[in-house]
C-alpha cells in the first residue's frame, strides 16, 4: 500500500534548439500488491512514451523517483503546474463566499426563530 501518492511532471524548453520535452513520473499501486514507478516522456505535445519499473517496496519506487528527479533538474528540467496559477486563489474566495452566506443563513434563521 502506498503510504501517499507521488507524481511528477516537468518540462524543458529551448527555442533556439527547437526543444520542447516533457517528463513525468508517478508512483501507483499494481493489482498483485506491488508498486510500479511509471516514466513518461517525449516533445511536448505528442504522446511520447513510457516505461513502468515494478518493485516490492515502496521505498525502492521512491529512491528511484528522487534520483530520477535529481538527473532531471540537473538537464534544466522545470516543474510546471497543470492548473491556472489563479485557481487556489478563486477557490479559497468562493470557499469564504460559501462559509459566508452559511454563516448569514444561520444567523437569519436564529433571529426568525426568536421573534
């Protein structure tokens, strides 16, 4: 069992060589109880390809994972987020908007029923 979910994805651009590469890594659970650690990688944009390493210990997947993120970095891999840079912030306001009018709610519906 997988004590938390891990996955990475990064990118490395270079216009003047016309790079455009992406590489990500997740580590998940197998049907037979084992861990696999599944590498994909290709041109931004095509679908690339891709190779799973099946351990035992989940421990063995992590110490791959890192040592593959290190390499990576070293290259002038870049993490990149997948969702708009904006969207925690509208989240959390239409978080507070909803606690907002719940609390409005409640404090209407005491006063109704006290009068």
């Amino acid at each position: 069992m997988i004590a938390q979910p891990y996955q990475l994805y990064v990118e490395r651009r270079d216009t003047v060589r016309n790079m455009a590469r992406f590489y990500a890594l997740s580590i998940e659970p197998t049907l037979f109880g084992e861990v696999c650690l599944t590498r994909r990688w290709g041109r931004i944009g095509a679908r690339g390809q891709a190779k799973c390493h099946t351990f035992e210990r989940e421990e063995e997947a992590v110490q791959l994972f890192l040592g593959l993120l290190r390499g990576k970095r070293k290259r002038g891999y870049h993490a990149i987020s997948r969702e708009p840079a904006n969207r925690a912030s509208t989240l959390a306001s239409c978080a507070l908007g909803d606690a907002t009018g719940t609390l409005a709610l409640k404090k209407d519906a005491r006063m109704a029923s006290a009068e």
